[in-house]
C-alpha cells in the first residue's frame, strides 16, 4: 500500500447558535478520489474532541484516505440524540463537500472509540431515524449511510455498561473509574430506558429493524471497563462476544480484532508492535470495503 504525504487542517462543519463545531481534516496528496473515513471520539459522551484518536488518523491518512475527525456538543449539552445528530450531520456533510475532500458520496465510512464506537454504529444502524437526521445540511441532499463501520472497544450497550458500572463499585476494592463514568451516563442519557433504546446491542437482541454494514471490533484483552460481561444478561461472554454473535445472526458481516496491549494508541502506546498491528489493521479493513474505482478496475 503506497505511503501518502497529507496535509491537515481544521473547518468549521456545523454551528449551534454562537458554537462553532470544528473538523480536523487529513488529506492525502493526488487526485483521489480516496476512501474517507468520519472519525467520530470517545469520552463517554462527554470529554475530549477532534483530537483524540490522532495515531489512528495518521495511519489512514497515510495510507490514502481522507479523515474527517469531528467535534459534536457533548455531555449535557449533547444529552441523547444531540450528539448523534450532530454526528449523522457531519456524515451528510461530507458527501455533500465530496469532492473538495477528495472522495465521492459512495466511498464514506464511520470510526470511532468508545462511545464514539457507538454513535459510529448507531447511525450506521438507524440512519433514517429522523431524530438523528434532524439537522439540515446545505448543498445537495445526501443520507447517512456508510460503506462500513470501525469501532475501537465500543460501549455497545449504554444500559449494560451502566448497570456494569454500579456494580463494580459493590467490590470490596472498587476501583475509581465508575465514579467518573456513571455520572457521564446520567448527564448524557438522561435515564435508563434510554441507554436501553439507544443501545445497537439491544436494538439487536430486540429484533428492530437495522442496517447491518461490515463491521470491525477493535479490542484491548487488557480493557475490563470495555468488554466484560454484562450484569443484565444471561448471556455468558463478554460484549464484543455478544454483539459479534447477534449481529451475525440478523444477518450482518463484523469481524472481531483482540490484541494484547492498552487499549489507547496514545503516546508509547502507539508504537507497540500489537498496536501497531491493530491499527494496520483498521486500515485493511477501511480499503477492502471501501474499494476506490481505480483499485476495483486493477482488481
């Protein structure tokens, strides 16, 4: 796979009154058109921005293919469907602005860490909800629907991960991280009933209609705040096992990617050989589905 040089910069894609909503943009060198990919952060709904993720990013830039990292009203402020419709926005936006980025509308896929992951998969799944397509985008009309779907240790099922959380603060040594999550999910969600509807597991498990793109699940075997199993549910697995096996049996095709190192590819973390692995193969996977006109000739 050929070495792109990129430039990157950052534009306004989205304002909420007198917020502007940034997106950091890698673009390789030539004339494309290149598979893009939207990059949608993690931070439990409610922390970090367009920044995160930045390894990851420059792998795919590299590797020729435009990255469009996003930033979207969080928290709060984002409460449930806010983000996703920011998010579902920014997708249209993109097909919409195709051209001066280097792909085609048929050529976009979605990314994401955490709750990124699932926002990236939600919308993948429901991307004619219109609570989620209710931002209008200007220029021409285009829809939310991705090639395929990168999720980096997702927080698949809101409601479990919460009920997960409670918990652990039961052990006899909790550790501190529910402290933090558990209050990102009350802020964001709102309630229970809502991490349940707004979940791409139980959306499954219930049977609901969904669109069922290729699929990859990234996971850290070192990450227990991630995949683990789910308190709520008879099932005997881990998530990533749970949803691999529910979304194969509604007929979607997901591949599930372990490795052995911290979960963020962050810093030294990065250049670790299984990282280093696993963000190759995020890339692979990004080109074998999103095949540009020029590689589907030669092939």
């Amino acid at each position: 796979m050929a070495d792109h040089a990129f430039t990157v910069t950052d534009r306004e894609y989205l304002r909420h009154g007198e917020a502007s909503f940034l997106a950091r943009i890698y673009l390789p060198e030539g004339q494309g058109p290149f598979p893009c990919i939207v990059e949608v952060h993690g931070g439990g709904w409610s922390q970090f921005d367009r920044l995160r993720g930045k390894h990851l990013h420059e792998a795919l830039a590299r590797s020729g293919c435009t990255v469009v990292a996003l930033d979207f009203r969080q928290g709060a402020e984002g409460a449930y469907p806010g983000s996703v419709a920011d998010v579902h926005y920014a997708i249209r936006w993109v097909k919409a602005h195709a051209a001066e980025l280097k792909t085609a509308p048929d050529l976009v896929g979605v990314s994401g860490n955490s709750s990124g992951g699932h926002l990236a998969m939600l919308i993948s799944m429901r991307p004619e909800d219109p609570r989620y397509a209710a931002l209008p985008v200007d220029g021409p009309a285009h829809d939310a629907r991705v090639r395929c779907v990168v999720m980096l240790w997702p927080v698949i099922n809101p409601y479990g991960r919460y009920h997960y959380a409670k918990s652990a603060l039961t052990l006899p040594e909790p550790p501190r991280w529910p402290n933090m999550i558990i209050p990102m999910h009350d802020a964001y969600w709102g309630d229970e009933a809502a991490m349940a509807e707004g979940s791409p597991l139980l959306i499954l498990e219930r049977g609901e209609p969904a669109e069922l793109k290729p699929a990859l699940w990234v996971q850290s075997n070192q990450d227990k705040v991630h995949n683990y199993r789910d308190p709520t549910s008879s099932f005997g697995g881990t998530e990533s096992d749970r949803f691999a096996q529910a979304y194969r049996r509604a007929g979607g095709d997901i591949e599930t990617f372990y490795f052995d190192e911290p979960m963020k590819f962050t810093g030294a973390h990065a250049e670790l050989p299984e990282s280093t692995g696993a963000l190759q193969k995020v890339v692979s996977f990004v080109h074998h589905h999103i095949p540009t006109p020029a590689k589907s000739e030669a092939a």
